[in-house]
C-alpha cells in the first residue's frame, strides 16, 4: 500500500521461532518415548521447530496509545516552535524540517524497526515543518489552523469509522494504483521544489497568496484523497500485523507511520482551506 514505512517487507513478521531440543533421561532415553502412560503435566517436550513464548505482542490499543503519545510530543514541538520561530527563519525553517522529516520514513521503512527515541527524533523535525508551514499560512488566513486540524480530525474519524463498521478496505489493484501515485506525487512535489529554486513556477503548488489554477485545486485534493487511502492502507496493515502476532514494539513502528499519515492529511487540508480562502 502507499505508505513506505508500514508497506515494507517484514515490518510486521510475527515472532521468531525456536528450536526446542528434547529433554534427556537416565542413558540418554527421552521420557516420553518410553513412557507412554506418562501423565500429560510431566510430558517432554518433543524435539523440532516450536514458537518462540511471546509474552508481549501488538495490540490495537497499543498502537493508538504509541500513536497518541507520538502526535502529541509532535504537537508540543509545532507549538513551542510556533511561539519561538521569528518570521525570519519561517521558511528555511520549514525546508530543513520538510527535507528532514522526508528523508525519516525511508530510513524507517529501510531498517523496518522503530523507537520511542526515533519517533522523538522524527516528532522533532515534523513539528519544526509544521510549524513553520502553520504559521505561514495563519500570518495570511487567521484561523486555518484550527479549521485545518478539525478538518484532519473528521476526515481521519470518518476513514476509521468507514474501516472499522463499512468494511472499507483496498483491493490490490487499489493498493498498486495508490502506490503509483504516492510515488508519482512525491516525484511531482521535488521536481516542483527544484523548478521553484530555478524561478520557475509550475502552478502546482503555488505559495499563501500565489493564484489558484485548476491544476493547483486538482493536486490538492489528489493529495488529500492519496492521504485518506493510505490512512485505510496503513489500517490494514495494522491489522495484519496485530493477526500475525507482531512484537509488542514494531507498535512504534505503526504509531511512526499514522503520524506520518496524519502529517500529510493535515499539509494538504490547509492548502485546500488556503484556496478557498482566496
């Protein structure tokens, strides 16, 4: 599915297995082999591949709570960064932030492991971005903050409740459409970036104030739809992992890439909110 941090092979593997050898009696006889009256409780083990005890495993509550904690301290940073960040630093700012917190889920996605301290790392950069994305558009549309972080909330709520209730789910050929277009998108949004430092504007993703052309809308909710798909992506595999028998910890990893999600939804409702606006 779409999102490369919750998409990659063996994010999700259940716990290893172990090979359990057979316990040994007086001249090397196994108990049980010769014993076959022995009570049930006093049994030997046999000999051969078994899984591996696993006390702890990924639970759904335990990846909204992951999730819960990771958008917070990302929260905390936007806003402590919002206050801080003079209106000098603004975009420089949000460009070392954004390049940041892009480079972050290939590397999780790549080593398939994430930690509370990674996702602090990540939290770090992505509030740094947020915050200097956020107030560039307050400073020109007083109130889009808010209108944007309701507007995420509903459609997050929604995706789930039509998840959980309506059986929403991707088929492959839904998933591979959706793996297309993060990737075409993502390739877009840097060709643009690299076009805007040679002066050229392509209209795509025109600034707080720039014109909005039928292209611009088209992105935008391009994006905002590739947001909610992946949202439903990043569910599934969720929910496969929790059916697997995931280790307790690649929690971290799934509560990395909703906040990634969430982060992205969030980007593309303001600038719709933006063009509405104008």
């Amino acid at each position: 599915m779409a999102n490369p941090v919750l998409s990659a092979k063996g994010v999700f593997a259940p716990a290893p297995q172990q090979y359990v050898a057979p316990q040994q009696g007086l001249n090397g006889y196994v108990p049980q082999a010769y014993n076959p009256y022995a009570a049930q409780a006093y049994a030997a083990p046999q000999p051969g591949w078994q899984a591996a005890p696993v006390t702890e495993r990924m639970t759904f509550e335990d990846v909204i709570n992951k999730t819960a904690i990771s958008l917070t301290f990302l929260v905390l940073v936007a806003a402590a960064a919002y206050v801080m960040l003079p209106d000098s630093l603004l975009y420089p700012v949000g460009l070392v932030g954004g390049l940041a917190a892009f480079i972050a889920p290939l590397v999780v996605a790549r080593s398939r492991s994430a930690s509370p301290a990674g996702n602090i790392v990540y939290a770090i950069a992505e509030g740094l971005m947020l915050a200097a994305f956020s107030k560039i558009f307050e400073m020109y549309y007083p109130g889009i903050i808010v209108q944007g972080v309701v507007g995420t909330l509903m459609a997050a709520g929604v995706t789930l409740v039509a998840y959980r209730f309506g059986g929403f789910r991707l088929t492959s050929k839904m998933q591979k459409m959706v793996r297309i277009g993060l990737f075409a998108f993502v390739g877009v949004a840097l060709l643009n970036l690299v076009l805007f430092f040679f002066g050229v504007d392509t209209g795509m993703f025109p600034g707080p104030t720039g014109p909005v052309s039928m292209l611009a809308w088209i992105v935008a909710l391009v994006g905002v739809g590739l947001a909610v798909f992946s949202l439903v992506g990043d569910f599934q595999y969720i929910e496969a992992g929790v059916a697997a028998g995931a280790p307790r910890s690649q929690g971290w990893v799934a509560a990395f890439g909703l906040s990634v999600t969430m982060v992205w939804l969030y980007v593309n409702i303001i600038r719709i909110l933006s063009y509405i606006r104008r």
